[in-house]
C-alpha cells in the first residue's frame, strides 16, 4: 500500500468515526463511502470517467460484453 493510500485510509476511518461520534450513523456503510468520495473527488478518476464520456460522444461504444467474457474464459481456461 502506498504512503498516500494509508493516508487516505486513516482520513477516511476518522471521518467515519466523526460520523459516529456525531450521531449520524444512519448511513449504510456504502452510503459512507460514497459521501466520502463525493466529499473527496478522486482527479485522476475523474479525467478517466471524462475521457471515457468523450469517447462515447465520438462513436466508440467500448467492446462487446460477451467478446470479453469470452477473452475471460479463454484466458482463465473457462468453459462455457
């Protein structure tokens, strides 16, 4: 794990024992994460998603779930 993960990690344990501490524990612990990361954009992430938006603007659809799942079996020596 590197430095700045375990940096990330101990933040988001704090902010979800503030949470506690707090009173407001309703939240589902996905709810949690997704109000730490709406709180806590990842930019990197986010160029990805753009990129990726840009990319379907412009025609390219990704590739054919079952040619990937295909490549998967192939690769994980899976049948069918």
């Amino acid at each position: 794990m590197k430095i700045a993960d375990t940096d990330e990690l101990r933040l988001f344990s704090q902010f979800v024992v503030e949470k506690v501490k707090d009173g407001d524990a309703s939240l589902s612990p996905e709810e949690t994460l997704d109000e730490w990361r709406t709180l806590h954009p990842d930019p990197e992430f986010d160029a990805l998603e753009v990129e990726a938006i840009r990319d379907m603007e412009n025609g390219d659809l990704g590739r054919n779930a079952n040619q990937v799942m295909a490549e998967l079996r192939a690769e994980f020596g899976l049948d069918k």
